[in-house]
C-alpha cells in the first residue's frame, strides 16, 4: 500500500468527484470501473476494475486505513457487512452521494478516524460533513479517543461501551487527571456539570460517580482498581523520563530487566514513559538504542557540559573522571522532563544507573 485511503466510484458523477479529491487530498489511490476511463489512468496511476465493487472490497479493507465510497450509502452497508471484524481493526469507511454534497462517516468514526476523514475530505470538496458519533454531536469526551492527540494511551478498554454511554447520557462521571497534560478539554464551552474533575484517586473517593476516566502513570492498587474501574476506563499519558547512565556493551535485556524492575518498585506504568535521556557519549549505544526500538522512545543526549550545568546533591568524581560530568542519570532525567526533582534520584544495578523523573505539566 503505497497511500493511507482509497477512493471508490462505479458512476460517471462518483468517477469526477473521486479525481477531483484525489487531486486535492494526498495520500488517496483512485477506483472506479474501466467503462469510464478516459486514457490518462495509468498516467496518474488510477486502477480500474471490472464487474462489482464487492469483489475488491475485501482487499481494500485489508490494505487501507479509509476507504471512501461514492456509492449509495445502503449498499454499502450491505457489501461491508460481511467484512466486519472489531472497531479496533475496521478500517474508516466513508460514503459520498453521488453530486458530492454530502459525505457520510459510517464504520470506525472514532478508533479508525473516520469521523476526522469525514471532516477533512468535506472541508476539500465543500460538502456537509455528516457524523452522528453521540460524543462528537454533543461535544464532549470521545471516551475511545481521550488524549490520543497528546499521545495517551488506554489501558483497560472493557468498558469503555459502557463508560461512553455513561458520558452521553449525562450520568455522573469522575475524571480523575493525577498526570498528563492539562489541555485535554478541546471545545470552546466549560466542561459539563455532570463531570467532574479530580487531580488525585483519593479526591474523588466519596464523589458517587456511574463512570470514571482515570488518568495516572501509577499502577493503580488492588482498592483502586475495584471502586474507580469496575465501570472506569485508565489512561496512561506520556509523562515519565528516564535517565540512564551504562557501561559499554551493557545489553539491552539487562536494560530492560532494571528498568522494569525499578518501575514496579516505584509503581509506575512502562506505558507512560515518553523518552529516556543520557550523556551524547551513549548516543551510538547499541543497548540503549535498542531498548528505545522496542519500546518507541526517543533516545534524547546531553553534553557534559550540559549536564553539569544541573545541580546535583550527589556529584561524583569517578564518573567525571570517565565522561566529563558529574553524574548522568540524574541531571539528564531533570533537564529532558523539565522537572526540578526526581521521583528516583539514582539507582546504580549492575552495569546502569537509573533515574525517573515526571513531567511537570
């Protein structure tokens, strides 16, 4: 698959309107039947098909992540039907009338984006774009969607049906944000009156809330759990920094065991890592590069004398000695967090140092 989304047209009207967007929309491949083509396909590398478009559909469900369909919107759900897996895997699929005046979110609005397609192919074609996800018409939180665009991520999902329905239907919700950024209501109105909002567990302890959306980067204890998640849904936002400091050769599995470790000890959540720091001696440190690969952090350096320029309760002479500065762990853990404390200052474990610092959002 060379593009994100296809365009599919089986008249003359849906054939103009699928090469009109794909002109103005990157990242769409073009489909519509041989009957009408107009010699200048392979040019533009347009593909066309013969007989049904049911026949390509399962293909295109398997290779694109949005595929738009200028077919009438009955149909459509009749040839998708068969081709339904989970909305966690459904690709986003859109229907556009045959004149172009409306485009139509229909399958996987939310986790596959296709109310957000729906969005930007009407703004391109100057057509009304019809989405009728309760959240996005009430405006107010996607629940399968919260903080995505800040790089949060869910990490109980179960209930999240229930916990949508609680959100819509104007049932008492706590949200409970311990971490993460503080931007997270994105319309221009005050967050509504039946949710409320907490920054710790414990506020929200006596609230009698039907849902709860929790986000925290701790590992929730077993009490937790069962009163804010039996109908709750736990995010976890990118808000911890690693700082590592290691001996050459140290290999990633050595690495990854500490820093797992350490993180239990701390009760904090791998998932809301957002990077690990070190001194830009350990920039090529297959280890740490490889540490970073698997897990998708950004492996982020310092010069010494950039981490010198930190103050440091402990400042060691050994580790000066070897790389120029006074520690490496605990000043790039600060610098790169742009904290001004640690969570864990420094634990030295065989052949790495580590500390852990939160972002203070």
């Amino acid at each position: 698959m060379s593009n994100p989304f296809a365009v599919v047209a089986i008249t003359k009207h849906g054939v103009q309107i699928a090469r009109e967007l794909a002109g103005q929309f990157p990242g769409t491949d073009v489909y519509y039947m041989t009957k009408f083509a107009r010699g200048d396909e392979e040019e533009l590398g347009y593909r066309m098909f013969e007989g049904s478009v049911k026949l390509i559909l399962p293909d295109l469900f398997k290779q694109y992540n949005g595929i738009i369909l200028i077919i009438s919107l009955g149909a459509v759900v009749r040839m998708i039907a068969p081709l339904l897996v989970d909305k966690k895997v459904d690709p986003a699929v859109l229907v556009i009338d045959d004149r172009g005046e409306n485009v139509i979110s229909v399958l996987s609005g939310h986790l596959g984006g296709a109310n957000e397609l729906t969005r930007q192919v009407a703004s391109v074609l100057g057509s009304h774009a019809v989405i009728t996800t309760a959240s996005d018409v009430q405006g107010t939180i996607p629940v399968d969607l919260f903080g995505r665009e800040l790089g949060w991520t869910v990490d109980s999902f179960d209930k999240a049906t229930p916990v949508s329905a609680a959100v819509v239907n104007e049932e008492p919700v706590a949200l409970i944000r311990e971490t993460g950024e503080r931007n997270w209501w994105k319309y221009d109105k005050p967050v509504p009156d039946h949710i409320r909002v907490f920054d710790r567990l414990e506020d929200a302890a006596s609230f009698d809330f039907n849902a709860a959306l929790v986000v925290s980067d701790r590992l929730l204890t077993k009490a937790e759990q069962e009163r804010f998640l039996s109908n709750g849904v736990l995010y976890r936002p990118k808000s911890l920094v690693l700082g590592m400091g290691c001996n050459r050769g140290t290999a990633m599995e050595e690495l990854e065991r500490e820093m797992l470790a350490t993180l239990e000890e701390l009760s904090l959540s791998v998932k809301s890592v957002r990077n690990v720091a070190t001194i830009d001696l350990k920039k090529d440190e297959e280890g740490l590069l490889a540490l970073c690969a698997k897990y998708g952090w950004e492996l982020v350096t310092y010069t010494p004398a950039e981490l010198n320029a930190v103050e440091l309760p402990n400042p060691s002479e050994t580790v000066f000695k070897y790389t120029g500065a006074y520690g490496v762990c605990e000043p790039a853990a600060l610098l790169s967090s742009g904290a001004d404390h640690w969570l864990l200052e420094k634990k030295k474990s065989g052949n790495l140092t580590l500390s852990v610092a939160r972002i203070p959002f």
